[in-house]
C-alpha cells in the first residue's frame, strides 16, 4: 500500500473494472460474508488472522525505560499529524494486552501479526531493556497458550530516534544495528515466533519517510529515498541469517505494500505510464529481493538517484525467503506525464473507503498472477494487510460496518482467484485488529474490525469482525 511492468500492463490497459465472474456466485441469502462453497478459503490450512503495529496501539511511550522514536518526535511536530494526534497513548495495548488478546481468541482469530518497538526493548548502547523484553514474552506466551499463530514483525516503522540522529536509514550504519536488534530479541523469543518479518513497507519508510517527507522523519529528496530503500533492503539482508541461527524452525520474509497501476488510456505513452507506477511501487522492492537488481527503468523515471551500492549487497539482499508478506489497498489509475513519468488521473463514480482509495479488489488478484509469472523464484505468500477504514459509528451498542464487509468479502475472493490460478497464497491478515493510530491521519480514520472509544478505551466488535468470526467456526465443523 508491485510486479513487473510488462505483466501488469495487459491485464487491465483501459483501468476500468471489468464485470467480475465473481459476482454470479454469491448466493442473495448467503451469509454477508462467508465464502462461495468452492472457495480455497474453507480450506482449514488457510490462515486468517488480524494485524497491528506497535506505534499505533501500545501508548505507554514513556514507561518502562521505552526510548523516543521517529514517530514520537514526527508527531509531535506541529503540522504533521492531523489534529495534532499522536501515540503517546493510542489503544493503551501497553497496559490492556491481555483482554486485547482475549478478545482476538474469543473472536476465533487464527493468527495475530505484531510488530515489536525497536526503542522499547534496546537502549542507546545496544543493550536489552528488559522490561521491554518482558513485555512481548508475556505478550507471545498469552498467544501461544490461546493456540493463535504469532507473526512478527521487526520493524512497523519506529526507528529509535537517537539512531535517525545519526542518519537513520540514510547511515548504512543502521543496517547493522539493525542486524544486532534482531539478533536479541529472535536469541529471547526463540521458539515462541512462528513467523518472522524483518521490515514492514520499505517503500513507506524510504519514499514517504525520506522522499515526500509525508512520514518520519519527514525528509523529502529523490536520492535520499533510494539510499534509504537501499540500507532497508540491506538491514533485511544482514538479518535473515541471524534469525535462521537462533530460531531454526520458524519462517522468515518480510513485507512489502504493492500497488496496482493502471493506464487512463489504451495510449502508449499511458500503457508505459502504467508501467512506471507499478515499477517504482513494486518492482523497486521485489526485484532486489528476488532477481538481486534494482529495475533500471527506476533511474529513468528518477534519474541521478543511483543508491550507493557495494560490493555484495545485492547478493545479501537476495537471500532466499521462506515467505513474501503482501500488503494491498488499492490501485492508482495513471495518464503520462509527458516526459519520462506519470501522473495520477481520479477516476469518477467508483467506490472509495474514508481514505479516499479506490476499492479495487481485482488488483490485488492481477497483481497476484503478474507476480508469479514475474519472479520464478516467488516463496509463498501471505496477504499480511488488506482492509479499508471508514467512518464507524457506535449505535445500541453495535457498529454496522456494512461496506467493510463488503470489501472483505470481496478481496478473500479475489485472492480465491490468485490461488485458482497457481499462485501459492496461504493466509490473510485484516488490517486492523482494532481502530488505532493512523499515522499521518492521527485518530480520524478507523481501520478496525474492533471499534476503540479513545476516551474510554472501550472495545466494541463491529459486524464485520461477528461475521468472520462466524465463518470461522462454520469452517471448523467441515472436514477439508
């Protein structure tokens, strides 16, 4: 929130959403949400869970020897969070964990992604902060006793500020202390982590975080980005091996936000605009991963923005995968620019969540396929992210998030499709478990299965969150 251009562009030059054969399946009086009978999704050995991110539920910001983050400072900067909102309380996940993860268990979840905070488990000298540390062992303990897988997440974009004064991701320094974070906390949690994910979103944290400056640290230069993708992509590279030595039985991969683009005309010049979006949104990720290159087409789209890479990066950062997380949202519709590049063309009367994106589930089945054609060596994925934020109300005490699961249903279907057609998807993550700290959108946009009243903390599982959670225990009782 992508696949190699020549892929993507053929299957939907025009950018317009196509009938779906989809749509002829659903039975009128089925469940809102459960799943056609020949959907792969009744599949027990299909994982659905639900995801956060440290930064936006824990709060607690100053407790327990916890340092600041880029984020803490990003926020509390006049101008750059809407409304002025910060982390420094949130969901309060910090100090209402356990009923958090009672909740997640009670809605039969099958799997629970987390990220850990960089800055609450290490201090400045490197050493462990155990009180940190004893935090997400009670945290993953409590999973585990529940029965619900745990996926794990290094990095959710909060790096420790004092390591950003250094540089941050611009420091090639910062890959290795990266290397030694993940070295403590997979030495602690050995055993307790079923799958490991060393980077949430690289494209967010280099071209938001460092080349629009619409994240932290909030700086906005087209080298910078790419430097910075690349010390991300390296941080990753020098972390795999260290996380296969001290837990050899669980998965490592990482997370990557992939972008559907698609051209406003049957043109050229927009088929090669299309091309474009979707290299710098994807390919700049998944090409250095799996093909052990960055794409060329990226410096003629940005040119003179060539990182600085040495001798055997490329071949660390292209360590196999025993997973690919995918994070979806929507897709851009593009036009060119008239030069080398793009430029983001609306289109009118489509359906669009309380983000203003687009909801175009069949971008994320396109994509899917487009890879797997792509990159010979794709490991299996997981949808680590897909969902949509509205306006959620509660009234009577229930939230009627009706376009929300629509949406949901809409997007397992399309992953259906993926799977149908070869590709090798094994689970999906909603995102969110609960309405939390939405970056840059402070605490408008609620992206939530599970409904927080911020001024009491209250939790309130909206109809979204009843309804898989009722597929989940109809699909306990079938024998696939």
């Amino acid at each position: 929130m992508a696949n190699d251009a020549s892929v993507v562009s053929d299957a939907a030059p025009s950018g317009q959403l196509a009938a779906s054969s989809r749509e002829s399946r659903i039975d009128p009086n089925a469940n809102p949400f459960t799943p056609p009978a020949d959907s792969s999704l009744w599949r027990k050995s299909f994982l659905l869970g639900a995801a956060t991110a440290s930064y936006q539920i824990e709060g607690a910001v100053h407790e327990d020897g916890r340092l600041p983050s880029i984020w803490d400072t990003f926020s509390a900067t006049p101008g750059k969070v809407l409304a002025g909102d910060t982390g420094e309380v949130a969901c309060d996940h910090y100090h209402r964990w356990e009923s958090d993860v009672d909740l997640l268990a009670s809605l039969g979840l099958e799997a629970y992604r987390l990220s850990i905070a960089w800055p609450r488990v290490m201090d400045a000298a490197g050493q462990p902060n155990r009180k940190g540390l004893d935090f997400y062992r009670r945290l993953l303990t409590r999973l585990k006793e529940k029965g619900i897988q745990t996926f794990v997440t290094l990095y959710h974009w909060d790096l420790p500020q004092h390591l950003e004064d250094r540089g941050g991701w611009l420091n090639r320094d910062t890959a290795y202390r990266f290397a030694d974070y993940a070295d403590l906390v997979s030495r602690e949690f050995a055993g307790m982590v079923d799958a490991w994910a060393t980077l949430n979103e690289p494209w967010c944290s280099a071209f938001l975080g460092y080349g629009n400056g619409h994240h932290a640290p909030g700086l906005a230069n087209g080298r910078y980005a790419t430097q910075a993708m690349h010390h991300l992509l390296l941080a990753h590279g020098l972390a795999l091996p260290v996380l296969r030595a001290n837990d050899p039985a669980s998965k490592k991969g990482i997370v990557a936000n992939i972008g559907r683009g698609t051209a406003n005309s049957d043109s050229a010049a927009d088929r090669r605009a299309a091309e474009l979006f979707e290299m710098q949104h994807n390919a700049w990720i998944l090409d250095p991963l799996l093909k052990g290159a960055y794409p060329q087409d990226l410096f003629e789209l940005w040119p003179g923005t060539e990182p600085l890479v040495l001798d055997g990066d490329m071949q660390t950062i292209a360590a196999p995968l025993d997973f690919l997380g995918i994070n979806y949202y929507f897709r851009t519709n593009v036009e060119s620019d008239g030069g080398h590049g793009f430029r983001e063309v609306p289109l009118e009367g489509v359906e669009r969540t309380q983000m203003g994106w687009e909801v175009f589930p069949d971008g994320l089945r396109d994509l899917l396929i487009g890879f797997s054609g792509t990159y010979r060596n794709l490991p299996p994925i997981y949808i680590t992210e897909n969902g949509m934020a509205s306006d959620d109300k509660v009234v009577n005490g229930r939230v009627e998030d009706t376009q929300r699961i629509a949406f949901l249903k809409r997007h397992l279907g399309a992953v259906d499709e993926a799977i149908k057609a070869g590709v090798d998807v094994r689970g999906y993550f909603l995102w969110s478990l609960m309405d939390n700290f939405e970056w840059a959108f402070g605490y408008e946009r609620r992206f939530g299965v599970v409904h927080v009243d911020y001024s009491t903390q209250k939790r309130t599982v909206k109809r979204s969150a009843e309804l898989v959670s009722g597929f989940l225990e109809e699909r306990k009782t079938r024998g696939s």
